[in-house]
C-alpha cells in the first residue's frame, strides 16, 4: 500500500520541479488520469491544460459529468464524435478498432496540442498497463502512442508505479468525487469494443441506453467490478404484433480483483428479468437481452 500522505506531497513536489513551463494531459475520466490531472494543477496551477476529447465512444452524459468535475481547471473539451466514427467505418476487427480509436485520438489530440504549445506531455500510466502491453494481450491505447508522434521537451508519468488500488487511495486522499475514485474500468476504446461488427451511431446509442440501465440497476446493488451491455448481433423479434429484426443486448456483470481473471455474477433472476424489460422497452431498437455467463478465461471481460 501506497502511503498516500507521503505519495502526494513527493508527487507534486516532484511535478513542481520537472516542469517550467506549460503542459497538458489527456483527460479520460478514468481515476488514472483524473489523479495526475489533480496531481499536476496542485503542481503548476493554470499552466496545466488537460484535454478531454468526447470520441463519442463514451457512456452516456460522461462528458458533461466531466466537466463539471474539473471545472476548477483550465480544461479543454474536444468533440470529435465525426473523426472516430469515420475512423471506425467499415472496421469489424476488434484490434484494428482499437487501433482506429488510439490513432484518430493522437490525431485529435495533436490538434489540440499544437493550439495549445506545450511543452511537456503528463499521462496516467500505471505499472499494470506497462505488463500488459509489453504482453502483447491487447493493445492498451493509452500507452506507448503519444510520446512518439509528438515532440515534447519531457513526458511526465507521476504514478507509473502504482498499482490500481493504490491509485485509488490516492484518489480518496485528493478528495476527487466517489465517482471517480471507485469508477469501474472502462475500456479506452470505449463502446466501440462493445459493439460487435461495424460501429454505426445506430448501434452506438443502443449501446449507450443499454449501458446506462445496466449501470443503473446494478453498480449500487451489486458492487460488481465491472459491468456493461453490448450489442452482440440482430435477431428476429415481436414488436407490438409485428415480426422485427433488432439488435441482440448481451449483459455482463462480474467479479474480479485486477481484471486478469473474472467470475460472471450469480445475479437474482428477477434481477435480470428487470433488466430485459427495461431494456427491450426503453430500446426499441432492441429485441433479445441474454446474460453472459462466461468467466475470464476463457473469454475476455470486453466481448472484443
Ligand atoms: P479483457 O476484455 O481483456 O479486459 O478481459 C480486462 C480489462 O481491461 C479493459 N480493457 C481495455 N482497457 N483499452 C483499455 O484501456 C483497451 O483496449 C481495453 N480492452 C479491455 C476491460 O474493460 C477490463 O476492465
């Protein structure tokens, strides 16, 4: 464990000392960032500028969360919705989905950069994410991506060896909201790796609804590590009293302690019979629900 109430004066003091002039961060969300993001404000006040690009690959009404977070900030919003769907056409591959979304948000962020002149690059890098990219499990876009395009006096990682639950402590100690000191991963990639085939803004806002009751119904109750929908295919249904072909929902609920491993949740089946409902009725682009019952491994928590 971490001892946070010597982390974070070091850290800051540390940020103070490395950078003299302006810098920015890539702003997700994600506790990672958000701790370097408040990490490097305590640090070098206004002359941090974190960007935060709406890929529209988000969950629903993330964006505006976000910004009235770090409000107290110099923050940057992008939204680039059109730039990563365009990206994303006619893509069907999950790893060259993610390669779509991390090459278009160097793109975008670049943009934003050069606007911006500076000279130091911050990112949240962890140690976990440095293990698994150099395992070549699967392409972590947040790492090993924006450095190398970019032409930075310095790269600062100001929690590069911390675990998750450590990061998290820091969180708590920097008084970021709840929702970000427990927020469950999400993926980089965001929805897309939650639709399986091609990204369309069709499924895309199935995708989100769906995302958004699974959320609902289940984070407070259950407290899984990590639960989400995704649209899986199309299938035939009955609507009213007409035959329709609409999307199939997969729910995913389940139990883990670093996401290596993972346990589908014994979820009651009114539970799930509440969610189905739900989701077919304020979807109706939505015919099927089912719940994934698979553990890690075999399958992955993502269904890409
Ligand atoms: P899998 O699906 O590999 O997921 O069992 C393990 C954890 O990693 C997250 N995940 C990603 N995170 N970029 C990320 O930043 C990605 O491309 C990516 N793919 C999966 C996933 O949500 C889970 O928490």
């Amino acid at each position: 464990m971490v001892k946070t109430e010597k982390f974070i004066p070091k850290a800051v003091e540390k940020i103070k000392n490395e950078i003299d002039g302006r810098a920015i961060i890539a702003l997700s969300g994600g506790v990672d960032s958000s701790v370097c993001a408040e990490l490097a404000y305590r640090a070098i006040g206004d002359r941090l500028h974190p960007i935060y690009i709406d890929t529209g690959l988000m969950r629903k009404g993330e964006t505006d969360r976000l910004k009235h977070i770090f409000s107290h900030m110099n923050l940057h919003v992008v939204y680039a919705k059109d730039r990563f769907l365009a990206a994303l056409k006619g893509v069907t591959d999950p790893e060259e989905k993610r390669k779509a979304v991390g090459e278009t948000f160097i793109r975008v962020f670049e943009d934003e950069a050069k606007k911006l002149s500076a000279e130091y690059l911050i990112q949240g890098t962890i140690y976990p994410d440095r293990i698994e990219s150099e395992g070549g499990i699967k392409s972590h876009h947040n790492v090993g991506g924006l450095p190398s395009v970019m032409d930075f006096k310095k790269i600062v990682e100001p929690i590069e060896d911390l675990y998750k639950d450590e990061v998290r402590e820091v969180a708590w100690a920097l008084q970021l909201p709840e929702e970000i000191c427990e927020r469950m991963p999400f993926p980089g990639p965001g929805l897309a790796v939650r639709i399986l085939g091609e990204v369309t803004e069709e499924k895309l806002e199935a995708t989100r609804e769906a995302n958004a009751i699974v959320e609902e119904e289940l984070l407070d109750r259950f407290c899984p590590w990590q639960t989400y929908a995704a649209v899986i295919g199309k299938g035939t249904g009955v609507k009213g009293d007409i035959r329709a072909y609409g999307w199939i929902v997969a729910v995913r609920a389940v139990g883990s302690r670093d996401g290596m491993t993972a346990e589908a949740l014994e979820l009651p089946w009114d539970v799930l019979r509440h969610i189905q409902s739900r989701i077919t009725s304020e979807i109706p682009s939505v015919v099927r629900v089912v719940y994934d019952i698979t553990p890690k491994p075999p399958a992955t928590i993502e269904f890409e």
